[in-house]
C-alpha cells in the first residue's frame, strides 16, 4: 500500500512536502526545439574552379528536457544478467563459421560432383529456379542457427539456467526497491528525501541511501 506523503522528519511539516514519483512523473517535458545545420554547395565557373557555399537549413524537432531534481529521483533500474562470454564469443563467430562451412561445401560439391548443378538445373531449370535459392539459404544460414540453438540450449545450459535464476532474483530485488520508492517523499523546503513509514531523510544525491536491501 501506498502511503500518503507525512511530515517531514527535518522540519516536522508536510505543507512542502510532495511524492517523489509524482516529482518524477511531472520532470520531463518535451518542446519543439529548432535546429540549424550547415550544407555545403559546390558550383564550378567556366574555368573549372569550385565555389563552395554554406547553406543553413532549419529544422523543428523534439527534444525532450528532465529537470536535475527529477533525475535525482529516478526509479531504481533492473539490471539484466549478461549472457556467457563463451556464449558470446560463439554466437559472434556465427557468421564466420557459416562463411567456411559454405565454402567448404561448395568445395566438395565441385571436387566430387563437377556436374551434379549441371545436371539438376538441365533436368527442370523451373524446380532448379524454385529450390535453388532455398537449398542455397538453407546451406547459408541452417548450420550457424544449428549451432546457436546447440550453444544456448546445450554446451551453456548450466550456465543460462543460472542466469536465468539470477536475472529472477534481480527483478524480485528490483520490484522491491520500486515498492520503497513509491514510498518515498520529498521536501521542498528542506531539499530533503524521506520515506513515508521511516524517519531517515537524506539529500536527492544520496537516495541509494534511504533503501533497505
């Protein structure tokens, strides 16, 4: 539950005093703001020399403006539990293993069977316009998800299986911190934090102070 803002524990009054998350709520505005840029024109004379001309154009964007004090009083965030590094390290050497299994497959093809292409594409050349493509693709991208598959489901089970359990041990952490801050209020008067069931107050800078673990 929720409380409603109390007094203040410096100045013991709540006539100053407001919800932290609706000061964060209210914190960001978003203007339509103009910006300049600079484009650069080229221009030749008779004789081939270039003229360059600077042409500012303007623009109506967006931009969206937090105060310092909202900043301060930002939500506490959940923090996502990175993959395995040997994990990583694979998914990214993917596309290098897909390149050498291609070439080394149409390698073999052409050692081998010379006139196999030849020969499927003179039997029907409208199935071989059909298939192609897809045997191809399939040759292209079917091993690197084969061992991706086998990367995340199989050689780092354990691994994501416990990243798993931390990443839901994070969330439950952070849903508990978000449930303190919803809790928390601030003093206009005093520039002072505070929660509303406690009597510890601290500065907007030191908010990480007033959590309970």
């Amino acid at each position: 539950m929720i409380l409603p803002p109390g007094n203040c524990p410096a100045c013991k009054r709540n006539d100053q005093v407001q919800k932290v998350t609706a000061i964060h709520r209210n914190s960001s505005v978003t203007r339509m703001e103009t910006q300049v840029t600079t484009s650069v024109t080229v221009t030749y004379d008779s004789a081939g020399n270039p003229t360059y001309n600077s042409v500012p154009q303007t623009t109506t964007v967006p931009v969206t403006h937090q105060t310092r004090l909202g900043a301060l009083l930002s939500p506490p965030q959940c923090k996502r539990i990175p993959l395995p590094i040997g994990e990583k390290i694979i998914f990214w050497l993917c596309p290098l293993f897909a390149f050498v299994f291609s070439f080394g497959l149409i390698s073999f093809l052409e050692r081998f069977f010379p006139h196999a292409l030849d020969a499927f594409v003179a039997f029907s050349p409208l199935v071989a316009c059909l298939l192609l493509p897809f045997i191809f693709g399939g040759i292209l991208i079917g091993p690197p998800l084969l061992l991706a598959f086998l990367t995340h489901n199989v050689f780092f089970r354990q691994a994501n299986k416990r990243r798993h359990e931390l990443q839901r041990q994070e969330r439950e952490r952070w849903q508990y911190l978000v449930r303190q801050w919803e809790q928390f209020c601030y003093c206009h008067r005093c520039d002072g934090v505070f929660s509303a069931s406690a009597e510890k107050i601290a500065a907007p800078a030191q908010i990480q102070q007033l959590y309970r673990q």
